[in-house]
C-alpha cells in the first residue's frame, strides 16, 4: 500500500522546476524516503535505482573523475535503460556508502541540469564531516519526517472526515461526535506514531501489537548503527544517552546522569550525535524578544524528544492492553505525550525544504518561574503555543510571557474543540496544531 504524503507535492514541485538542482532526501531510516521516490517514478518514463549498499559494483562509475557524460554511460550499460534528461529519473539510494557519489551530484546540476537525479541515504551527516567539495548551492535538501497526524487519518481512511474538520473555526467549534472521532484517532496516531512501517501493519491488521512488533524492529536496527557512527564513544553510551533522552523528554536536558553513570561530556557528545542521525529532535530556549527566534537562544537550556511518539512509547514500556481502553483526553495526558506531539506536528508542518527549528520560552525569577511550551513564528511576529493537560489548567506562564513581550495572540492546544478565551487567546484541537497558520489566517487575524 502507498500512504500519502506531504512529501509528494513538494516532490511533484521539485519534479517540475525547469531549473530542478539534484535533490538530497535527509532524514532518519525508515522514514518512508524510498517509497516516496519510487511513487514519484511513477510520472516517469525511465527510472534507475541505484542503492550502494546492495551494489557495491556500480561505485566503480564512480571512482574516477566524475566526468558526469562517463558516470550516465555506465549507469545505462549496468542497467541496460536508457538516460534521457526529462523522461528518467535516477534514485542514488544509500548514498552514504559512496561518498563519491555524493561529490558527484554538484556535476549533475553544473553538467547535465535538466537530468532527475535524487540522492537519500541516512547518517549523512557523519559523511559531509570529510567531504571538502560537497555541492553547496549546487544540490537542493529535503527533509523527511515520520507520518504526521493528517496522514495517518488519511491512511485510516478519514480524509473526508478530516476535510470536514478543516470548516470548523475558532468561533465555530466541531460537533461533538465529529471532535471525538479525531480524538479517537489521535490515540491511536500516539500509540502508532508516523513511522510507515509500523503505520502500514496497523492499517492492514487493527492491531495495536502488530504495529509495536514493527516499532520493536526499527528500534533495533536505529540502535544498531550506533556502531556506525565516526565517533570515540561506545555504542552503550550511545544508549544510555538515548535512554536518558527518553526519561526527560521535553524537560530542561540534565546532561549529566549519576544514574546510567554519564558525564556531561559524554551525555552532551552523544546527544549531539543522535540529534544528527535525526533520531531525536531538540528545542531550543529563546528569550521570544523578536523574530528570528533564534538570534536570542539560552545556550545553556535546551530540551529532547524521540522523532516519534510511538517509538518513545514502546522504548518506554507501552503496556498497549493497559491503556488501549482508555478514553483519548485520559491519554493524552500521560506524561509528556501532548508536548512531545505537539513539537513534532510543528516540525513537520513546515516546508520540507528546510530543517525547521523548534523553540520554547522559560524565565527564572525568584518565586516566579515561567515557562511556555513552544514559540513559534508566525508572519513578522512571535507567537505562544501553550500545550495543556485536560480542559482546564492556568495560563499563568502564557500571560506572563504575553505582557512582557507585548504579544497580542496566542494559541492553547489541548484535546479541547476550538474556541476563544478571549480576544488574545484561541484554542486549538491538538490533532490540528500542524494547521494552526491556515485556521489563524482563516480567522482574519
């Protein structure tokens, strides 16, 4: 089966652009680059898959100079199709097996421009650290995510109930049986998470366990290329940072932890190197004086999560038949569930083009400690995106950072309808907290 993707139309975008650069799909494994391009390959009249990992031979073509007329050549004699700039497309997969290959995608756009070429493989990051000629503005990025909210709804088949939602407004909340079907949903999305993969099995059985024995495979395999990462610390380190990640998700980051015997450097090292394999996601501390929000960071304060909710509940523990008859709002409360979701649908809100940042704001004051979950960007101006717990709670934090700023909007998500607070205030339903530029622009604001 193919899920669709938000990923397609950019892909479609780029397919399209007369002046296309050769395009570098980066992002965690299993993250759904792969199926993505081959349904790409679909509008073309030839596509060649090359992955180095399986291949090692056809790394020979490109050895020598990188003389692109001479790598086109072999490419057509080992696969015996032709390469026709506008009608092929060619698929460099695992493309961090050959680093020459990755050199080599600056002369596709310099020597043969109107040629499809993609790139994608995973670790790329330890591979650019000994590239000297790596094709700045030559090659285009595109960041790939695990599924996000609305395209888990859509695989379940809920688009039509999902494209119903989207006419709902801040002064127009959902029906009740419409808002609790997307919360159901929701549930389910936190359990499963976007990894295709586990997606896929979930969709194909209904089973909870099925989907975890799919989470329980690529957490082994991500672990296992620890040992591939260029780097003097151990793999087991390496683990035990990913287990203090999991521990203090989306809390200030202790980096050092007497509890699994790490010292700060090790802890800041490996959370680094983890960060880059795109295994978890950062937020930054901001003082939200202004935009950009990252020209005012706290460097000294930043917070962790896993790229997915469902891999960070199984590596938590997940006891599904415990918690699957749960209604949504008792579980979505768990732990830091709604925060983690909520910073992971903005990640994957933004372009694909870009590696989008998160943020959050914290003040420490005696007696008086604020923090808001998320700042984000909205037109010229800062925007507060509060995570609440139920239906209730203070805005105490919120307020503050309001009036010091001088901030006249902000958005509390929650598994609430939408609704108003006041005229400052909106609520959002967290399944649409990815969407919350379209529902603020439709809102006149």
């Amino acid at each position: 089966m193919y899920i669709k993707r938000k990923i397609d139309s950019a892909l479609e975008d780029w397919k399209n652009d007369s002046s296309h650069k050769p395009l570098l799909l980066r992002g965690a494994r299993q993250t759904g680059k792969t199926t993505a391009v081959r349904h790409l390959a679909e509008g073309f009249d030839y596509y060649i898959e090359i992955n180095f990992e399986k291949n090692r031979k056809i790394r020979e073509a490109f050895a020598d100079d990188l003389d692109v007329k001479t790598i086109v050549s072999l490419i057509e004699y080992q696969f015996d199709k032709p390469v026709v700039p506008g009608r092929t497309l060619i698929f460099l997969d695992e493309i961090q097996e050959c680093p020459r290959a990755i050199s080599a995608l600056r002369f596709f756009y310099e020597d043969m421009q109107s040629l499809h070429v993609i790139a994608a493989g995973s670790l790329l990051e330890f591979v650019f650290d000994d590239l000297s000629d790596f094709g700045v503005g030559r090659i285009r990025n595109m960041f790939v995510y695990p599924l996000s909210y609305a395209e888990f709804a859509g695989a379940l088949g809920a688009d039509m109930a999902l494209e119903r939602a989207r006419g709902a407004a801040f002064d127009k909340p959902l029906p009740g049986i419409a808002h609790g079907k997307l919360l159901e949903i929701l549930k389910s999305f936190l359990i499963v998470g976007g990894m295709p993969a586990a997606v896929e099995r979930y969709v194909e059985t209904g089973s909870f366990l099925a989907a975890q024995r799919e989470q329980d495979d690529i957490l082994v395999s991500l672990k296992e290329d620890f040992g591939k990462y260029k780097t003097r610390l151990s793999p087991d380190v390496i683990r035990h940072v990913l287990t203090s990640v999991v521990r203090q998700t989306c809390e200030k980051f202790v980096y050092s932890d007497a509890l699994l015997g790490l010292s700060y450097v090790q802890s800041k090292n490996a959370t680094d190197l983890l960060e880059r394999a795109k295994l978890t996601i950062r937020t930054d501390c901001c003082n939200a004086n202004g935009v950009p929000l990252g020209g005012d960071l706290n460097p000294k304060s930043q917070k962790f999560m896993l790229l997915d909710t469902g891999l960070y509940l199984r590596e938590s523990g997940l006891n599904v038949p415990e918690w699957v008859n749960e209604p949504p709002e008792k579980f979505v409360n768990r732990g830091k569930l709604a925060e983690m979701f909520t910073g992971l649908e903005l990640k994957k809100a933004g372009s694909a083009f870009a590696e989008n940042r998160l943020f959050y704001w914290h003040r420490e004051a005696k007696d008086s400690n604020a923090e808001v979950d998320y700042v984000v960007q909205f037109g010229d101006k800062v925007l507060p995106i509060e995570v609440k717990s139920g239906v209730k709670g203070s805005m105490k934090s919120l307020r503050i950072l309001m009036e010091e700023k001088n901030l006249k909007l902000a958005i509390r998500t929650s598994e609430e309808n939408f609704g108003l607070i006041d005229d400052a205030v909106r609520i959002l339903p967290l399944y649409f907290i990815g969407e919350y530029e379209d529902f603020l622009r439709k809102g006149s604001v």
